[in-house]
C-alpha cells in the first residue's frame, strides 16, 4: 500500500494539543479540499493526518508509475488542502 501523511509534533503537550484541536476543528474543511476522507490521529509527542491505500502491490514494479503518480497526487491535494490553514493553526 502506499500512505501520503502530514506529520506534526511538539515537545510541549498543550501546545500539539492545541494545534492538533486546530486541524481538527477544519477537519471538514481539509478533507473537502483534500476530496477523501483523511485519518486524524494525536499521539504523545506529536500528530498525524494521513490517507492509506491498501491493496497496491509495491513490491511489482509494473505497478510503480501507477503507485508514484497516485502518491504525488495525494501529496499535492494534501499540501493545497493545508497550506491556507497553516497561518491560523494554534502552533504557538
């Protein structure tokens, strides 16, 4: 399978908890820009928002034009869907 995944972190708890709160709360948002829907994940030292596809064959080759297209595209639409928020996600 493949994963295309925004990874955020913070050694200070409130503070990722507060960013992690941020991206959440425009969670409708991001996944309407996006065009699927997306994993929302806080973890101790830091926060994800991903999108997996199963069942792709990484190993065979002759499926690897497929599977980079497919990852650059959803790299893409996750960086538009959070790049104009980014300015107002509680970081500090």
């Amino acid at each position: 399978g493949t994963v295309v995944r925004l990874y955020i972190s913070d050694p200070d708890a409130e503070r990722l908890a507060r960013a992690y709160a941020s991206l959440l709360g425009r969670r409708d948002e991001i996944e309407s820009i996006f065009g699927e829907k997306l994993h929302f994940r806080l973890w101790t030292y830091g926060a994800t928002i991903e999108k997996r596809r199963y069942g792709s064959d990484g190993l065979d080759e002759r499926n690897w034009p497929e599977l980079r297209q497919e990852m650059i595209d959803r790299y893409l639409r996750l960086r538009d869907a959070i790049d104009p928020i980014l300015p107002d996600i509680a970081l500090v």
